[in-house]
C-alpha cells in the first residue's frame, strides 16, 4: 500500500511506494492536496508494478490530476506546442540570436521525432530525450549538443508552467567535450599577434578590427555599429547588445578614437563600416579567417572529419583578448568583464557596480596597437601551454 511523505522544506506530497522488484521509491506528486496524492502514489504503485509504459504512466496522473481538481491537462501535441512557444518568444521581442537558437533547437527534435511529433506533450520522457541526445553524438560537437539540451530544458519548463506536467529534460545530462587534439581551444590573441593583424588589415577591416579589440563587443554588434552610436564629446561607444539586449557604454580607447577620427567625426551619417554592414555576419567571418590566414595568424585542422572543429583564433577571439588586455593593464576581474559586457551567473558573483571612472581608466590602459614596439610581448595562457608541449 502506498503512503505520503513531505519533506519539512516542500509544500509537495512525495508518495512511498514498493516496486515489483521489492525497492522503495519516493516520487513528487506535485500536489499540495493529501487525497490527490494518495490517489496518485497508489496509481504509481500500480504502475511500476505492472511495468506500465511511461505514455501510460503520464495517462493515469493526468487523469487523476482531472478527478481531484477539476481542471483539465490540454493534450497538446509536442509540434503544436513547439510552434507556439517559439511565436511567443518572437513576441516577448527576444533577441534575433536567442530566437533562432530556440528555432533550431526544437527545429531539430521535432524532426528526430518524426510521427511522434503529433503525440501529447505528456508523452516526452527522460529517456526519449537521452536517444535524442544520443542520436546527436558525433553528428554535433559536444558543445553544441550542450546548448541543444540547454533549449529543451527551457522548452519544457515552460511546458510545466502552463500544463502542469514533468519536465523531463530536468536531469538528462548533455554530453561533455572530449579532450584531445580534434578539438582546438578557443584563445585570444597576443598582443604581437594583434599588432601583425592590425598592420597587415586596410580599410573598413582595419576599423572592424579595432573596434573588436579595442571593445570586446561581439561582430553583429560592430558590423551595424552607426556614427550615432559614437559620442565623440563623452569619447564613448553606446550600443545594445542583439544577443542580451544588454545596454553597453563602453568607453573609447585612445588608439580607437584616432581611428574613428581619422575616417569620420562628429556629424557623420550611417554605419561606421557600411560596406561591411551589408553583408551577412558568416560572410564576414569567413573573411576575418582569409585574413588571419594571410597574416599567418590561423591554424586549421586539416582533413578532419565528423563533428565541427573549432580552430584557436576567430573575431571572438577579439572578445577574450580585450578581456587578458585589461587585466595585463592591471583592471581587476570585474571590470574586464563588464568593460567587454560579459553576463554570467558567475561574474555576477564577484561585483555589484562598477564605476564610470575604472571603465575610463581601463580604456586608457590598452596599448596602441598601431604603434611599434619591438620587445613588448602580451603573454597568453596558450603560449605557454604550447611552449611547454614543445
């Protein structure tokens, strides 16, 4: 016979119940009412001892869920709900970036389901997920097969709120990386690295440049960078993030403000780089990676096969540089991190505000990039781990 418990911290019943197999299992019923528990800990006994599928099982909760409250759990289908969720977030005015990453991570469950996308919501269970998530390995790099599960959760999150039912992406874990030499680390430049781009881009690319390191910001962000966003009197960078929609101002660096002089000024119209604006931001990193190769910048992974390998420098390895600039430059961790506009859990741990004055003071500390100076050398984490290899 099955029983209730309630953890002294949770408004929940948590029905105790004997397998066929003779184990004890404690399971939320997610419930706050003790005769709608009980009903649902006695229908998951029933279940496991009879071996009912996890459709079945879903069946009988939403059923008595119906019976004891009165209200009834849509059978939505998992492609009718995928559907709505995304149009919602459009509507919420997400950013383009975060948009398109919920469209193609439901995009492509929804397509490994096939049929099954027709089933109910309900329907979904962890171990679905987990054949999912393995039909993606070595398809998808383990990072991107992260951010799929990552979508997921989100999904069916939602899903509870509104339906009232298990979220099953709760605990499937996504894959990990492998170690080794298919999979490259994603660096940030040295400064001599910096220097030999700079002195070897012409033109809009040699603004575009600057302006990543010299600010961190992503390359969507600077490709549709507008004069108006440059305040030459305050000698600051104000712009929205279209990945957060996070409000930056990000103070000039001397060597920048030369450069932005030197091609515009106060009362210039349009993009900064109009003729790079035009473009498609895969477009423009396709050149960046043709730059770094003729600059003898770029390592490649040759002939390799499988899931996409990530090479060591890329325009976002502008962001970590600016980052390892600033913190040569003696900026604290937190300044960094805000001057470049990095939003994490983890950051936020280890500042509340950071002053106008020490954005300014860390903008005055980057090194001239256009300048010469022959001894002068920005010693990354990864030169010394390739030294030691060698």
């Amino acid at each position: 016979m099955a029983s209730l418990w309630k953890r002294p911290e949770s408004k929940f019943w948590f029905a105790c119940f004997t397998t066929r197999d003779g184990k004890r299992r404690k399971v939320s019923t997610k419930t706050t009412d003790r005769r709608a528990a009980l009903k649902i800990a006695n229908e998951f006994e029933d279940a496991y001892r009879n071996q009912r599928t996890a459709e079945q099982v879903q069946k009988v909760i939403r059923q008595a869920h119906e019976e004891m409250t009165g209200e009834k759990i849509s059978d939505v289908s998992v492609k009718d709900f995928v559907r709505r969720w995304t149009e919602q977030k459009a509507a919420e005015g997400v950013a383009e970036a975060s948009l398109k990453f919920y469209s193609h991570c439901t995009g492509r469950f929804v397509t490994w389901l096939a049929k099954d996308a027709e089933k109910p919501l309900a329907w979904v269970t962890r171990e679905k997920l987990e054949q999912f998530r393995r039909s993606l390995a070595g398809k998808l790099s383990a990072k991107t097969v992260q951010h799929q599960i990552k979508g997921l959760r989100m999904l069916f999150r939602d899903a509870r709120k509104e339906y009232g039912i298990e979220n099953p992406a709760e605990f499937v874990k996504a894959a990990r990386a492998e170690k080794g030499a298919g999979s490259l680390k994603k660096a940030s430049f040295t400064l001599n690295e910096l220097r030999t781009l700079v002195r070897n881009v012409e033109g809009e690319w040699k603004t575009l440049t600057l302006l990543g390191a010299y600010t961190g910001a992503r390359l969507a962000d600077l490709q549709f960078l507008s004069w108006e966003n440059v305040d030459f009197t305050a000698r600051i960078l104000r712009f929205t993030t279209r990945k957060t929609g996070r409000d930056m101002l990000v103070p000039i660096a001397p060597a920048l403000l030369r450069r932005l002089e030197e091609i515009g000024g106060m009362g210039s119209k349009g993009f900064v780089v109009p003729g790079l604006a035009r473009k498609k931001s895969n477009t423009l990193s396709g050149e960046f990676t043709d730059l770094l190769r003729c600059c003898g910048l770029r390592k490649d992974t040759a002939g390799t096969s499988g899931p996409r390998r990530h090479v060591a420098l890329s325009f976002h390895s502008l962001r970590h540089g600016v980052v390892s600039m600033l913190k040569q430059g003696g900026a604290s961790v937190s300044v960094a991190m805000e001057f470049a506009g990095h939003d994490s859990e983890q950051m936020s741990a280890h500042y509340t505000t950071v002053s106008d004055e020490a954005l300014r003071t860390a903008a005055e500390s980057l090194p001239d990039l256009e300048a010469v100076a022959e001894n002068e050398d920005f010693n990354h984490r990864r030169d010394a781990e390739e030294e030691s290899a060698s």
